[in-house]
C-alpha cells in the first residue's frame, strides 16, 4: 500500500501564531519540533495499517530556505521518505505510480473562517475566496482536487475544529478526521496537548487506512471553472495576460477555465517544478 502524507504547520497542536510558523522567528524551531512529531504520528499509523510505502510532502511555506522545508530530518520517523522544498502541489511522483491514499496532516481552514485557527487560503494578501466550480475550498480542498486528477482519495484530515468540518463538508461523511484543537478566534484556540493529540493521529491514520473505498477521490466536474476573488486589486495585475484565464475588474475575480481540474490549474497556478 502506497501511502501519501500531505503536511501543513498552522493544524498542529500548540501552534497558534505566525512566529510559530515562519522561518528564522523566535517561535519557529518550537514550531517545527510539533510539526514533525505529528507527521511521525501519522507515519506510525499509516505503518501499523499496512503501508509499505509513505512518502511526506512539506506544503508549508515557512519564507526563504525553509519554505517547504520544515520538518527536522533528525526527528523523522525511519519508515517515510520525505519530499523537502519543492514547489507546493507539483510534486505527482506518487500519485502517478498508483498512490492508494493521501492523509492531510496540520492542515487549516479556508480563508474567511471565524473559528479557523490562521486560516488562510495560500495567501493572507491576495486569495480571498477559491472555488472549484461551486465548491468554496481551501488548501484541503487543493489538495484533494490534486490527488483525485489522479485517482487517489484523501483519506484523513487532522487539524482544528473548523477545517475537519470544511473537509468532511467537501469529500463525505465518511472522511476520517482527527481535530486536535478547537479556534476561540484566529490566533487562540482551546487544544489538545500535543502528547494526546499524537495518539489521535496515529490512531485516525490506522483507521482511515482500513478501508481505501471509504472516500471517493474528489474530481470537480468539467469543463472545470475556478474562481479566485482576489483580495486587493492591484493583486489582479499578476494573472495578465495567461492564456484561458479571464480577468473580473469588477468583481474582482479570476476566472481559469480548463477541461478538467489540473488544465484550469495550471493556467493560474504560478509555481512550476
């Protein structure tokens, strides 16, 4: 079994703020150390489930070197690979040898979310909203679409309270989901030590892995429209002049039109391999 672990800081337990989460910060070598021990407790489960393949992508963009480059080799536990600093949603090795499952770990709310602890939508300056057709999504919900162009189901979502409800919401009732922390606001949360939460997630992954048809793999319909309310207008400027993409001055909105989920990405998806 071929197993696919996607990670993100700002889901993990005891990670509240952006000093926690951004390369060179006073808070950032703390943050990585409870980001890397969730991702071993996913590992542990997705093991004991079976997997006898489990590779890790860091998705989290920390600023400079340490962008997609968190995690502390060190720390890592021996039964995954892990792939260090390649540009976010383009790395499809796995997927395309045939991967059987994909687990979220750390992941966040979408943008606009009162209970989503940092949410965001890729970028606190210029994503406002992101839809697939009509379904409203976040980084979860980019991730999916990725893995299901390829046949693969997400499987597990770990992370607060708020984007276990918007990922469930997304992908089915049957999702397995691990909520390590409840959102007071955007930079609060009520959480679960993060000893605990490990075990959740160890515990989720084994679960999620015990039946690979629970979740279908999530594939918008084509022909594929993606929107993207952008934030503040002078932002528009940067998806000029990109072929299938239409510009909305007055709404300020991006169109991408493709015939399926990846042509309408990669037309307005900026980071290439």
């Amino acid at each position: 079994m071929k197993v696919l672990i996607m990670s993100d800081m700002e889901g993990v337990s005891g990670i509240v703020t952006w000093d926690q989460v951004v390369g060179g910060r006073p808070m950032y070598e703390e943050g990585r150390v409870l980001y890397t021990e969730e991702i071993n407790a996913a590992v542990r489960g997705a093991a004991r489930a079976g997997a006898d393949e489990i590779v890790v992508v860091d998705c989290h963009g920390a600023g400079g070197d340490w962008t997609f480059n968190s995690l502390i080799p060190e720390r890592l536990d021996p039964a995954c690979t892990w792939v260090a600093h390649h540009p976010w949603s383009r790395y499809t090795e796995l997927l395309e040898q045939g991967a059987d499952a994909c687990l979220l770990v750390g992941m966040h709310a979408r943008n606009n979310t009162a209970d989503g602890v940092m949410c965001h939508t890729i970028s606190t300056v210029k994503w406002h909203n992101l839809r697939f057709n009509d379904d409203l999504v976040g980084e979860s919900g980019i991730n999916a679409a990725l893995c299901g162009h390829y046949g693969c189901p997400v499987l597990l979502t770990t992370g607060d309270e708020a984007v276990c409800r918007e990922v469930k919401a997304l992908l089915g009732d049957r999702l397995t989901t691990v909520a390590v922390k409840r959102g007071l606001s955007r930079f609060s949360a009520r959480q679960i030590p993060p000893v605990k939460a490990r075990e959740m997630i160890e515990a989720g992954a084994y679960e999620a892995l015990q039946d690979l048809s629970a979740v279908a793999p999530y594939v918008p319909a084509g022909p594929v429209t993606i929107a993207i309310e952008i934030d503040q207008v002078e932002k528009m400027a940067e998806f000029q002049g990109r072929s299938g993409v239409e510009l909305d001055y007055e709404s300020q909105t991006v169109y991408s039109r493709g015939a399926d989920w990846m042509s309408a990405w990669d037309q307005i998806w900026h980071w290439a391999v």
